[in-house]
C-alpha cells in the first residue's frame, strides 16, 4: 500500500507546477495512507527566520494552519510555544 502511495504521489507531483498543490497532494495521501489524524508540513520560511505550516489537513487543522515557530526553537521540546495567529496554546 505505502509503496503503491508513492508510486501515485509522484506522478501526481509531477502534473503540478506550484508548490502548494504538490504540498496538498503529500499531505492528503499521508493522511490517507497512515490512517493519521491530522498531517502538517512545515518549511523553513528564511526570510521571515521561521518554520512554517504551509499545508494542514485533518483533525484540528484550526489551530496549525498559518502556525509560526521561530528558528532555533527545538520543535518538540517547546510544543505549547507555537504561535499561533498572534496567541500561544
């Protein structure tokens, strides 16, 4: 099943020329093929010194579209210090 995923995901990737319908079409699979929750994918967002939600499907997705974590913040040790649209959870 994983292996047949990538098989999909890839030529779907290469049909798309943006950035964001390819981080979509990641997400969604991940999803699907993971049985998760909630997928996100973050990207180092250089000029704003950031790490950054840029695709978000599932459960909660609320709370981690557009989230913002500062540069040189350990992600997993400092989860409660995401900032979220201007408040922290």
């Amino acid at each position: 099943m994983i292996l047949g995923t990538l098989l999909e995901v890839s030529s779907s990737i290469n049909s798309q020329r943006r950035l964001s319908g390819i981080l979509e079409i990641i997400t969604r699979e991940m999803l699907r093929c993971f049985n998760a929750h909630h997928v996100s994918i973050m990207i180092v967002e250089r000029q704003k010194n950031v790490l950054q939600t840029k695709t978000s499907i599932g459960k909660g997705v609320e709370f981690t579209k557009d989230a913002q974590l500062p540069r040189g913040i350990p992600l997993f040790e400092n989860v409660p210090e995401f900032k979220l649209r201007g408040r922290f959870f």
